[in-house]
C-alpha cells in the first residue's frame, strides 16, 4: 500500500495500526554514531525509514490489503458518531467504552494489565475497532461473553470480540422487571422505553437461547440458530477486515442474487402468501404490521399518541394532539412517557428485531417468533382477530 512522504500526513488511527504491524515484524536497524566498533548495535523499531529521501513504494507490507480493506470499513471510522460521539466530553464513558474503542475493549477484558470485567479508564476519544481489538494475542484467553439476559456463552479466540460487542445492551429479563406487577394496560410515567441497542447480531444469532427478546409466557422460542457446515462463525460469511458478506459460498446451496433473496421456508409468515420473495421481506412485513399496531395501541387504547423517530433516541416520542408532529419543549422533543407493560414489551421486541439488519440470516425463526407474539400480545386489546391476518408463527 502506498505510503505518503511525511508520516505527519498519515491519519493517526491508520498510522496507529501500522506501526502495530511493523512493531510485529522484522525490526529494522541503525548504527548509532558513537557506538564502538565491535560493540553490539542497538536495534531501533521504527514504521518508517528515519530518513530519507525514499520512495513510498519501495516500503514491503505483507499485509498491506487487510490494512487498506479495514482502513476503509466502519469499524475504522473515527468520523463516525459511533466513535466520535463523546468527543466533546473529552473521554470515553466507561459504559460505552468496550465496543467503541480498542483501548476500551482491551480495558474490559483486562488485556493492558487491569481486572477484567470493567472498564477501569479514562477512555481517551479518538479510538476504533483497532488492529489490536482482534489480533490480541489474550483473546486466547478468554472463554466465555456474559450477555444481557445473564447467559454465559464459550468462546474461542476471535470470536470474543465478535459477541462482546454485537450482544445488545438489554434483553427481555429487562422489560420484565421493569414491568413486574403492573396492570397490562395502565400507563406508568416511571416507566421508560428499554433500548436494547445497535446491531445485535449476536443476540439474534443465539435466539432463544440467548433470550435476548421479551419471551411471552407458555411459548417456546428458537434457540441458537446453526447454519449448514462449514458456517459456524460470524467470520464464515464476513470478511473480518472489509466486514462485507462473501456471497459466493451461499450460492453452494441457496438460488438468489443476494442475501435478502434468501428463502428458507416453503410457506408465507406474512399473510402475503409470496414464497417467492426472501425471508426478509416475510420479516419486514411483519415488523411494519407491529409498529402500527403499537401506534394504534398507544392512540386507541392508551389515549396517548406516538411517533417513532429512528433518527434520534429515545425513538419514541410523544404526539399529544395527534397532529402527527413530534411534540417538544423549550426546543428539545418530548420523549414518550405513556408506555404501559403491553406496549413497553412489545416496543423493546420491534426495536430488537430491526436493530439487525442480517435479522434474516442469523435467525429468521427466532425473529418471526417474536413479531408474531408481539403482535399477538396486541391484537386483544385492538379487537383484532389474529386469524384475519393469516400470519404464521
């Protein structure tokens, strides 16, 4: 990979896994001046010659094409809020620092020296998913991730870092102890919409063993969703540096131009009665029938209308005139404060489920299941016969 003439024009997060990589090869040496001749010489590590001139290209770098393919993912991108959302604060919350900085990451599972299982900080600002987030040679060590619902998962190497940070912040027990002895169908002002994060692939990937979602008393759930061999891994279908699926392996066994085409089952869960579409389509569908059916709940039912605004947390924000504009005070958007346990519950499982984009790939089954319930749990208090909507479960 081409280097440019001045390290000072290097981006620091790209010079930072450079020197990662050359500190790990070959060590490079100079003579110093006043050594004497017969005297061993002092071997000096460096990235780059410490003089010139010299041309970039001449400078070998094994590796250079996972460097130049994770410079450009997003795991490495410091410009992006979910790197540089606390700049302003100067450091990183220890709460957030495992999945948005190496440093954090390295921190938590006591890789730089410290106790595992807290981020002890401060957290500096500035950091990625760097080099040493998953080429640390302690991850060896590390056996098991804890997850939200209180699982305790094994691993082997690369895959903690995989599941440490795609697990999800809250899980269903959540929104069961939070809505513990209260009435279905009252609004509760102390109650507060349970966000269960961002890209929980993790989560949805060991379903209802994970027990990521809200489970509905008297349902089994799916659990761990296993692939056909050789996939067992979320490594088996990403390219761990570009972080892109590789596609080509699918067309072994599934006919489709791409991911979402995917079908797996012979009949519609939508109520569309279209096989010919992806198990995603089948997903989306029902995650749309659900936030309309949490709309109409909260209108209808609770008297109290929302708007779901994915742009800006907490998402949920209240439309007390039913004018379809977010309402807002003193400038700022009025978080929703009418939840009751049904839509609370019902709430968390529309936000899991479509916090996954790769929903249809890691566990379709398991994702389905929870859409289903859900909108079962709300068709009751609608009047909505569940059996007009020819879904399956």
């Amino acid at each position: 990979m081409p280097l440019p003439s001045s390290a000072s024009s290097i981006p620091m997060v790209l010079m930072a896994g450079l020197t990662a990589i050359f500190l790990a090869g070959p060590v490079l040496t100079q003579t110093d001046p006043g050594t004497a001749s017969g005297e061993e010489e002092e071997a000096i590590p460096f990235a780059l010659p410490q003089s010139g001139p010299f041309t970039p290209a001449e400078i070998e770098i094994d590796n250079d094409q996972a460097i130049s393919d994770w410079f450009r993912s997003s795991h490495a991108n410091a410009a992006s809020d979910a790197f540089s959302h606390w700049d302003d604060d100067g450091e990183i919350r220890a709460a957030c620092a495992t999945c948005h900085s190496g440093e954090g990451f390295r921190d938590f599972h006591g890789l730089d020296g410290t106790p595992a299982g807290v981020v002890d900080g401060p957290i500096n600002v500035g950091g990625v998913v760097d080099c040493g987030t998953c080429h640390n040679a302690g991850l060896a060590d590390i056996t098991e991730i804890t997850f939200p619902s209180g699982l305790v998962h094994p691993v082997t190497g690369v895959e903690a870092s995989c599941l440490t940070c795609h697990q999800g912040r809250s899980a269903g027990i959540d929104v069961a102890e939070a809505t513990s002895g209260l009435a279905d169908d009252e609004p509760n002002s102390e109650l507060r919409f349970i966000n269960p994060h961002y890209a929980t692939a993790a989560a949805t990937w060991l379903g209802g063993y994970g027990a990521a979602g809200y489970h509905y008393d008297g349902q089994d759930y799916s659990g761990r969703f296993f692939h056909a061999r050789p996939v067992a891994s979320c490594n088996s279908c990403h390219e761990p540096h570009t972080l892109e699926v590789e596609f080509e392996p699918c067309l072994t066994c599934h006919l489709a131009d791409r991911p979402e085409d995917i079908r797996i089952a012979r009949q519609s869960y939508d109520g569309s009665g279209d096989t010919s579409v992806g198990i995603s389509s089948d997903i989306e569908r029902n995650a749309d029938t659900l936030l309309g059916m949490i709309r109409d709940y909260s209108d209808e039912v609770v008297g109290a209308p929302v708007i779901y605004d994915g742009t800006r947390f907490p998402y949920f924000f209240s439309d007390a005139n039913g004018d379809g504009v977010i309402d807002t005070a003193e400038g700022s958007p009025v978080a929703y404060q009418s939840w009751t346990p049904r839509s609370l519950r019902t709430a968390f499982n529309w936000k899991l489920v479509t916090a996954d984009p790769g929903n249809y790939a890691h566990n379709p089954q398991y994702s389905l299941e929870l859409l289903y319930d859900s909108i079962m749990d709300l068709s009751a208090p609608l009047g909505i016969d569940m059996e007009d909507l020819q879904l399956l479960r």
